[in-house]
C-alpha cells in the first residue's frame, strides 16, 4: 500500500493532511505547498508558459504540462480531486477553468472562458445540504488537435475525438467522435469530415454516447 492509500484508509490523518496542505473551505493550496513542494513534484516540458492563472494543485495529485504549451491569464487549474494533464503545443486561453480528472492532448486550442469540470456533486439526499454530500469524479478527455471556442461547457465523463470542433457556447453532456463539430445546448454533431470526399458534410440526428 501506498503513502497516498495509507492516508486515505486513516480518515483521521487524512483530516490532519488535508488542512496542513489546503486551509478549511478552500481550494487554493497553502503557500510552502505551492514554493516548496508543487515545484519538485509537478512537471513542465521545456518552453511552456504559466501567465497570471490560479493554480490550486496539490501534490497528491498529478499536474504534467507538455512542451511550448501556455496557461493563460486569469486561468483557474484544479487538480484537488483527479489529475490534470496537458500536451505539448496547447494553448489554455483567458479565462478558462479546468477542474480534474482532465486529459488534454497536444496542439489543442481553448479559447476564452471555457468550464471543462471532471468534478460533479451528489444532491440527490434533499436531507443534507450538497455541499456536505459525495463529489463524483469522470475523466474527461481531449485529444490531439482540437479546438474549443468561447464559452463551452464540457462537463464529466466526456470525451472530445481528434480534431473536434466545439462551438462557442456549446455545453457538452455526451462524447463526441473524432473529426467532428458540435453545437448547441446540449451539444450535437453538425458536421464530420468525409475523408472520401476531403469536405467537411452537414448531418442530421447524429447520436452522441
């Protein structure tokens, strides 16, 4: 068993932990946690960039970030409950809140003020208030070449096919194949490109899983 698993199986010192590493109620990690610690265990590939952005990562989680790839600012990254992990040649844009599990690939683009959240939280037991009920974690993925406009919601569990388009404003609650645009709320498929005819086609009724 593990240093982390041993913690985990303790709830007192799991307890104890957590507040000597996150103060209670609080995402942001604690200041010898982000000078002393992140830097030894998190890695970064060379030429990547971290503008202006809130980096709540702890080190019992993972945080990779791939070669010339940039953060920018007024980003928040999370990984308090599932790793986050970004390729190599990928652009975070202003604005964006990534919450783990989180996999994004390489030379993808996020525009502005985009939510992609592996993090969802139980309501279900009206008898407790949310906040003090179970958080339920999905990964989400991003592969390689993709580009998500402005606004888009990708929500737990989903998983974005190579060379995707999301719309601007897009929410997605379903995975979307690869080579294939999204829109509306919820997302659906409007076109997926036909390597028969080198075109981009429009569809109808296309399923999301």
């Amino acid at each position: 068993m593990g240093l982390k698993e041993k913690i985990n199986s303790k709830p007192a010192l799991k307890k104890l932990v957590h507040w000597m590493l996150i103060p209670a109620g609080e995402a942001r990690p604690r200041l010898w946690v982000k000078l002393l610690v992140n830097p030894f265990i998190h890695k970064r590939g060379k030429g990547s960039k971290i503008r202006r952005a809130r980096m709540d990562v702890l080190p019992f989680n993972k945080f990779e970030m791939g070669a010339s790839s940039t953060i920018e600012d007024f980003c928040c990254i999370n990984n308090g409950v599932g790793d986050v992990t970004i390729g190599n040649h990928t652009l975070i844009g202003m604005r964006n809140t990534i919450i783990g599990p989180v996999a994004v690939g390489n030379n993808v683009i996020f525009a502005q003020n985009i939510v992609t959240s592996g993090l969802n939280h139980e309501y279900r037991d009206v008898n407790k208030p949310i906040n003090q009920q179970k958080t339920i974690i999905a990964q989400i993925i991003i592969e390689d070449d993709c580009w998500i406009a402005a606004n888009a919601v990708i929500t737990a569990g989903v998983t974005i096919g190579k060379h995707s388009v999301i719309a601007a404003g897009a929410v997605v609650t379903k995975s979307v194949p690869p080579y294939s645009i999204a829109a509306g709320n919820p997302a659906k498929v409007i076109k997926k490109y036909d390597f028969e005819i080198n075109e981009w086609v429009s569809v109808k009724n296309e399923t999301l899983i």
